[in-house]
C-alpha cells in the first residue's frame, strides 16, 4: 500500500502519480554502519575447514576463510583458541567479534603472528571495521609490526576490548584522512619471551580527524604510548600510561607533533625516565607528555603526570614555531625528576640531545599552565617563586595561581588570573545511535532523541538491538537513497532466536513503510500511523519482514516527504493541506499497487457518508454509503480522470468536490 494524499475541500486536485510512489517510509542498508547477513562462526577446534561457517556445529577453521565467505557488512565470530594467522580484509566491511582475553587462557580468542615484518591484522580497501575480543599476540620473533593495521585508506574503526601482546611497533596504527575512529578499553602490553623485549606501544594516528582513545590501558612501554601525527580534534581521555619502571628503557607516553585541537583529559601517565638513545628521545630520560612544533589549540588537563624526567615538554626546534594555545590546567604534576613543564626552542646546530637544557633557547609562545598542583603548597620551582617547591618550570610558563593542595580544592593567590584561554577543541561528536542488549519480558529500546524512533521488543531477552538514524548524504552515497525520503533511520538484531515480536515506531513519518531486502525495496506488510502521524511496523516470524530479516540485511525507515498537486483551476502547485475539521471528510487518496483509487476518510455520522464518483461527462461510475467504521474504500476503475463528490443528506451541496486522476 501507498501512502496516502491528503484532500482539501472544495478544490479541485490532481493527484501526482509519480509523488505518490514516492511518498514511504523505506528499509535500505546503511553504508555508514553495516551490519552483515548470515553471520559466520570460525573455530579453531574443527578438524578442517570444510565447513560452510554458517553455524558453530560447521565453523571454519581459519579466520582468514571466514573472512573471505560473508557478506560485507557481516560478523565474523571467532571461538575460542590459538589462531597462527596474518590476516587480511581486503574491500570489505565487517565485524570481528572474540570471545575475549581474560586471564583464563582457554577462553581467549588468541591470533599469534605467523611472519616476520607482518601485521596480525591489515585493512585495506574498506570504510567500517569493528573488532573485539581478541587478544593479538606477536610472532615469537618479535618482528609482528602491528597488531592491526588501517593506514592505507580512509575509514571508520572501532576497536574496543581487546589486547595487544608483543607487538614491535603499534597496537593499531590508522592513518591516511581517517575521521570518527574509537579505540576504546584495549590493552597493550610489553612481554618478555626468551632473549626478545617488545611490545606495550599504544594507537598511533597519522593524519587522522575526530578519533576518541578512551578507557586504555597502555602499559610496560619501551618507546611511545599513544602517538598523534598530523592530526586534529582528537580526544585521548581517561587512559593509563606507563613505563615498565623508572630503569626500562621507555621514551614518551603521549607524543603530539604537528597537530591542532587535541584534547588530553583524565589520563594517568608515569615512569617515563629512561628513554634509549634509538628511541625519539635520542638520550635517556623520559617525559609523560611531549608536544611538539607547529601544533597548535592543545588541551592538557585532569590528568595525573607523575614520576617522569619531564611532566610535559613543549618543544620546537630552531626553525619551527612553537607550539601554540598549549594550556595545561587542573593537572596533578609532581615527583617529575627535572620539569613539571618545559618549554623550550633547541639549537640551530648540534651537537645536543633533549636533555641539554642549559643549552636550549626561549620559546615563541607562552604555556599556559595555571591551576594546577605541582606536589607543594607553595607552588612549582622557578626563579620568579621564590618560596616554591614543588616540580620545577622553564622560562614562558604562565604558572599563577597554582592550587595548594592535592585534592585541587584552594587556589594560591600569588597573582591575578590570565586572560581567559581560547575554546577548547571539539570532542568528537557523541554516535547517533542507541544499543541495548534487552531483557525478558517486553522492553523498549529508545531512541527517540538521536534517531527519532523507538522498538518495542517482547522475548526470552538476551538480544542487543541497535537503532541509528542514517543521514540523507550517506544513503545517497551507499546508492540506498530514492526520491522523497527525509529521513533514514536502522534497526538491527544481533539474533532473532528467542524474539517473539517487535514493534518498530518512527515518530512522524507519516508515510509507507518499505524494507530493502538487500536488492529492492518491499512494503512491510504489517504496519499502523497514528493520528500524529507516526507509523508502527509490526514484525514477526511471518511478517515482512520476518524477525529473521532484521540479522540479515539492514532496514531503515524514511520519512513522508513534501507532496504537491496541481489545482484543477490553479496554474501553480499548491501544498496539500490535511482537513480534519469537517464530517465525512477525505483525508487521503492515491493509487494503490493494484493500480486501484484508495480513498481514506475522516467523519462522525454513523450513516449517510456517501461517496459518489463521475467520469468527465458526469456520469455516475461509482456510488457507495460507507460505513461508519470502515473509513478506507478501494475502487477499481479504468485509467482517466474522474470527479469526486461527498454528501451526507443535502445532495444539492457536496461537503468536498475534488478530481483524481491516472494516466
């Protein structure tokens, strides 16, 4: 069924055929955010891998040969065991899904590096990835360069609870213009295997946008925690970072260089004081915090930067600009063996490594490192506090007023406060979608502020429904789009065993809803709008589409867009306005699937709600006394146009008088 056109009484309209075929509300596959369809199951137990993967009882042995057979935009799930694989996803969107890395091993999902100078797993050619519950082990040679691998292209991670053991370099490198990429709750570790030391390196960024590092822990690090290069907003919060101790060699724990608009919040790092000379360092200290020349809107604050040679060092080299609008606020700065904060230009020549400071000249630009607790009531060490005691800062640190306590509670009073810093960086925007795994019984999963609709789910429970409103750009860009949609909106099962039904509602839609099954567009065949206008899809196991659907292809709902008419006694198209005022009166009317005129009407009479129909000589086609409970009528009549009246007693006065036609 078609959605339907409201009618204005007493004007004479002819209904667009082709508006009307477009006015619904449509399933289609998000290319943003895939969700893939048959899911597939690997098990490293399995004898071979024969089998077609598409249930655990004939998984695929490898990772790799389910990685080849499902559909872009699937699921990968892995059992677990020891996997000696380099992989390879090459072209496709999917998820890779663990079944995790606790400390009992025989629950871990374990991929063991299998060559040297290999990735445990690489990217390329494709837009979305997610991975989780995995813990990626390197090659006992310690030549596993990283654990996962994105840099070629653009496109959108999300690596969250995972580990990353023995690596050589990075955990996971992106790069190459990507934006919106979430690493989140991962591990990296340093481990020891015979005579080799490697691993504990943290996500590197090159060239990256609107990226979140969050909840992380990046321990036992030999060079570099977390690394940003070239990048912008990008937000590392909440992580912990540290050296193995204060004799290991380690370097830096976040490294920013030539970067703007990075925000550092919440983070504890500590135990850098040891870097070797083949690090980026080029001596043997170490520092929490390095910034570095021509970056430019850094945030530094809320975090916990102890027990390194340097808090944070702010450097630039004799040709390069210093960085600028670095501020470092509301940090807990102490037991930093040399600086709290440095700020410094090094040497047009050498010979000098980062640790001459006598050696090192003023900076371009001051830091801006109030309101932090620098380990002493009397604030840090500079020849301008006389009294301070606490971690020493360099020359162009604006360091007044300090807080006096541990707990950031007291401001000194040693000066007025700076002028007022520019804006902080934008956080990446929050995703517009809502996931909820639901429970037994009958729950709802909203979400009506970000995506402008809500499931009611009845069940066994267990099930993780995910809704998520698609923007017009994407689905024109996925080639999903048609004509006369608004809005798109997905709704997606992880499983349908145990569901017993879901009532899918788009507020305001107003229109036809229509599922993409992958190829083309199908009516739902179950479906109510309200009186406001919202339409509630009822799904099943035999519905269209059937709960088994919503694991397979995506569906999304667009909404009613604008339709015009043209006036019978009009030159110019006029909106059609709803008229709910008047008895017996025509809300709606359009050419059905059947090539049928459906009518829907409002009215209060319980009798006498004639409709009558004439062809263009008026002569009576069609005559019916509707119901008072049955206010849609279907009527079959050849292609033409016809003239539309409404009565209930008075037959010398229509109450609405409209033309319909089809060619």
């Amino acid at each position: 069924m078609l959605k339907a056109l409201p009618c204005i009484s007493k004007k004479f309209l002819i209904v667009s055929i082709t508006a009307l075929f477009l006015v619904s509300m449509v399933f289609f596959v998000s290319p943003g955010k895939i969700y893939g369809a048959t899911p597939i199951y690997v098990n490293a137990a399995m004898t071979d891998d024969s089998g077609n993967g598409l249930t655990s009882g004939t998984a695929k042995k490898y990772i790799q040969s389910g990685i080849t057979i499902v559909d872009a935009g699937g699921t990968v799930n892995v059992a677990a065991g020891t996997y000696t694989e380099d992989l390879v996803i090459d072209g496709k969107n999917l998820t890779l899904k663990g079944s995790g890395f606790g400390s009992d091993p025989a629950s871990n999902t374990i991929v063991w590096g299998k060559a040297d100078y290999k990735y445990s797993l690489e990217v390329k050619n494709a837009s979305s990835l997610v991975v989780s519950g995995f813990r990626f082990s390197g090659k006992d040679s310690g030549k596993t360069m990283f654990g996962i691998y994105a840099y070629d292209d653009p496109i959108v991670v999300n690596i969250h609870d995972n580990a990353f053991t023995f690596i050589n370099q990075n955990g996971v490198q992106l790069g190459n213009g990507q934006t919106g990429s979430v690493i989140q709750n991962n591990q990296f570790i340093r481990e020891t295997r015979g005579t080799v030391t490697t691993g504990g390196a943290g996500p590197s960024f090159w060239g990256c946008t609107g990226c979140l590092v969050k909840g992380n822990t990046v321990i036992s690090v030999t060079g570099v925690g977390i690394a940003v290069m070239g990048s912008s907003n990008i937000v590392l919060e909440e992580n912990k970072v540290s050296a193995a101790d204060k004799t290991s060699p380690s370097d830096r724990g976040i490294y920013v260089n030539n970067s703007s608009g990075i925000t550092i919040r919440g983070n504890t790092v500590s135990k850098f004081t040891h870097g070797p000379a083949s690090a980026y360092m080029y001596g043997k200290q170490g520092s929490a915090i390095s910034v570095y020349a021509t970056s430019d809107n850094i945030l530094i604050e809320k975090n916990n930067l102890v027990d390194n040679s340097v808090g944070v060092y702010v450097a630039t080299t004799a040709t390069l600009p210093s960085p600028t609008n670095v501020r470092v606020n509301q940090n807990n700065i102490e037991r930093n063996l040399h600086y709290g904060v440095l700020n410094i230009k090094y040497p047009a020549s050498k010979p000098w490594n980062e640790w001459d400071y006598h050696l090192f000249g003023a900076a371009d630009a001051t830091v801006n490192a109030t309101n932090n607790y620098w380990g002493s009531a009397t604030g840090p060490t500079h020849l301008t506090n006389s009294t301070g005691s606490g971690d020493a800062v360099s020359d162009n640190v604006n360091f007044d007023p300090w807080y006096v306590d541990a707990a950031m509670t007291t401001l000194s009073n040693y000066v007025a406060p700076p002028p007022p810093p520019p804006p902080p960086p934008t956080t990446p925007t929050a995703p517009n979608y809502v996931q909820q795994t639901v429970g037994a019984g009958t729950n709802t999963v909203d979400a009506s502020a970000v995506a402008g609709a809500y499931a009611t789910v009845t069940g066994s429970g267990g099930q993780t429904v995910t809704i998520e409103k698609i923007s017009s750009a994407t689905a024109s860009e996925g080639g999903f789009s048609i004509e006369g949609a608004t809005s798109y909106v997905d709704l997606h099962l992880d499983t349908s065993e145990g569901v017993e039904q879901i009532q899918f509602t788009i507020l305001g839609g107003a229109g036809v809803p229509r599922w993409w099954n992958g190829s083309s567009w199908i009516e739902c065949s179950d479906y109510t709008i309200d009186a406001a206008g919202n339409v509630t899809v009822t799904i099943t196991g035999s519905t269209i589409p059937s709960l088994s659907d919503l694991t397979g292809t995506v569906f999304t709902v667009v909404g009613k867009p604008a339709i015009t008419v043209l006036g019978i006694t009009e030159t110019t198209p006029v909106e059609i306005e709803t008229v709910r005022t008047n008895q017996f009166t025509c809300w709606q009317v359009f050419v059905n699937d059947k090539n049928n005129f459906q009518l829907i009407f409002f009215w209060s009479y319980k009798n006498n709600n004639w409709l009558k129909i004439y062809d263009m000589n008026d002569k009576l086609v069609f005559q019916k006394d509707l119901a008072y409970n049955d206010p849609t009528i279907e009527v079959s009549l050849p292609d033409g146009m016809y003239k539309v009246k409404t009565y209930h007693d008075n037959w010398d006065k229509p109450l609405q008088e409209f033309i319909i036609g089809k060619p």
